[in-house]
C-alpha cells in the first residue's frame, strides 16, 4: 500500500539556476555538475585570457610597437601569436598549480602537521569523515591562531591536508567538530580543493594581462600613431585609426575582464560551499552539528595570519569580511551564514 504521507520538499541546494535538485540521494549527481561547471568555467577564463592577448597583439601590431605582417580585417597574426603564447602559459601555470598549489596553500597558512599521539580527538574524527566519504586519509594541519576557523587543499586524494585552528579546536565539541570536518571532506570528495586552486591561478592571469595591457598603454604611442606614415596598411594612417579604436577597447577590457573573472569565480565558491556544507550531513547524518559550529565560527571570525586574499575562499567562513544576507551576493566568498543554516535546517527535516 503507497504511503499516504505527502513527500517532503527536496530543496535546490545549488539554487534556481543549478539545474540540479540534491535531496536525501543526489549528492553524486550534483558533484557531477558541478565538475562539469568548473570545466566550462575553465575553458571560458582561459579563452577570456587568451582574447585579452589577441586584443594585446592587433593593437601592437597596428600601432607599428610589433611588425606588420600581412592580415585583413580582424585577423591579426601579432595577435593570434599573443594569443597561443597565453593560452599555453595559462595551461602550464594551471599544470604547476595541480603540482604544487597544495603545498603553496600548506606554506601561507602556517599551519603545522599533527599526529594522532598530538591531537587524538582531532585526528580521529578526520579518520572517521575520510572513512564515510570513501577517501584517503588526509594530513592534518593545526595553525597555533586563537581565530576559529578551518580549511581543505590539495589537488589528489593522495596529497589532500585538512588544517584547523587552535581556537577552532578549544571553541568546538565533538558534534561541531565533526560538522567542520565532514565539510572541507566533502570538499576533498567533490575535488572543490583541485579545481578552486586552477580556477584562482587562471583568475590570477587574466589579472596579470590585464595588468599588462595598461602597462603597454603607458608607454605612449607607436610608431603609427606618433606620426603618419602613407599607405592603408596595418602601419599607415589607418593603421593609427584602428590602434586608437584598439586602445580604447583594451582600456575598457583590461578594467572589466579581471573584475568579471573574479565575480565568476566567487560565483562557483559560494556554490560548492553549499555542496560541502550539504556532503557533510550525508557524512555526519547530523545537521545540527554543523549548524551549532557555522554560528560559533561566524560570531568569532577574525583575520590571523594565515588568511589572505589569496586564500580566503578556502576557509569554512571568511576570515577577513562577514557576508550577512543583505551584503552584495556578487562580491562574496562564501553565502550568508543565515542562508546556510537555512538549508542545513531544511536538510535536516527531510
């Protein structure tokens, strides 16, 4: 006989736009999504860096500061070989970041490793989240910092670390303990810790040609536009037309573009924070754990002096700015704490 019971709402822990409902037995659908997302996001940062470069080298090339070479219209070999040469920096910074950015992250936070002889309780609740999540036990880090705070890095299984504070470890019982660790798990288990540090490196070098384009603008004007040399070419008075519509448009993107790339990268931080936060209960079966440490955390936030800009977003609450529920979603980290108790508490009635 069908249960006469109504079924209890599967809430849209991804949001409206996420495409993908995770309820009681859907966590493997969404961190597939997810993946999928960072990918795309990937490739687009990488494309806006490289067109950034082809931008870069037509405008060089037409204001006579690289070699005219044969070319029509938008097409531009000066900027296609700017292009290449950035899209292959890009991969290789991406390649050196899955190599060595755990160990980056490990070395900015000042954290140092334990073992179970140092922290038992600690060491065994990490052993007990690695053991519900199917993983490799991670390397356990303790930053000496009276901040209450906590977070996940490396790029493998095989070389993921888990690092918390001393104030986090003397504020937090048991249950709340394992709600902070069953969260940056789920951010092992879903690779958040792989692709976060890809996309901030591919984040970093849109910054940095973007940089690049203004400092080129300093150096004042090209050939063809310091005087006017005949002829149509790329070189001649057309060519200084079209540099100065070129400058003008690599103005406005060198402004824009970083700008843009970090709002997207925000964008998918504050979505696998939901993703971890609701992993973490699939680990736990408790919610009220982690809700019960997501207040404590955020009453007590504070920087120390292993957080940065760098790496704010890895941590399980910022440590340098609050985001309430009225502050700017877009220029945000991590969601409201409000927003995600919110979801916890409604996890917790399914």
């Amino acid at each position: 006989m069908a249960d006469p019971r109504p079924a209890a709402p599967r809430p849209r822990w991804l949001g409206p736009s996420a495409g993908v409902r995770v309820g009681a037995t859907d966590f493997f659908a969404a961190q597939r999504a997810n993946r999928r997302r960072t990918l795309v996001l990937l490739v687009v940062l990488t494309l806006i860096a490289a067109g950034l470069g082809y931008l870069l080298g037509w405008f060089m090339e037409a204001d006579g500061r690289l070699p005219s070479r044969p070319g029509n219209g938008a097409f531009s070999i000066g900027g296609v070989l700017t292009a290449l040469a950035i899209g292959a920096v890009s991969i290789g910074w991406s390649a050196i970041s899955l190599a060595w950015g755990g160990r980056m992250v490990l070395a900015m936070t000042g954290g140092h490793e334990v073992a179970k002889a140092d922290e038992p309780q600690l060491v065994n609740v990490v052993e007990e989240m690695a053991i519900a999540a199917g993983q490799k036990m991670p390397r356990v880090f303790v930053i000496e910092d009276a901040a209450m705070n906590a977070f996940a890095t490396g790029t493998t299984s095989g070389n993921a670390a888990i690092g918390v504070t001393r104030g986090l470890l003397n504020g937090l019982n048991r249950e709340e303990l394992q709600g902070v660790i069953g969260h940056e798990m789920g951010h092992i288990a879903n690779l958040d810790t792989r692709y976060m540090t890809v996309v901030g490196v591919t984040v970093g070098l849109v910054a940095l040609v973007s940089d690049m384009i203004l400092r080129v603008m300093k150096w004042g004007p090209g050939r063809s536009s310091s005087r006017d040399r005949g002829g149509s070419g790329s070189g001649g008075a057309g060519g200084g037309g079209l540099a100065l519509i070129l400058m003008v448009v690599l103005v406005v993107a060198a402004v824009v573009a970083p700008l843009a790339a970090k709002l997207v990268q925000f964008a998918v931080s504050r979505q696998r924070e939901y993703l971890a936060d609701a992993t973490a209960v699939q680990f736990t079966r408790n919610a009220a754990g982690l809700i019960s440490a997501l207040q404590k955390l955020t009453a007590a936030a504070q920087p120390f002096a292993g957080a940065s800009r760098a790496t704010q977003h890895l941590f399980i609450v910022n440590p340098l700015r609050q985001f309430g529920s009225k502050a700017s979603a877009l220029m945000a980290t991590h969601p409201a704490t409000e927003d995600r108790i919110a979801r916890l508490q409604a996890l917790g009635r399914l």
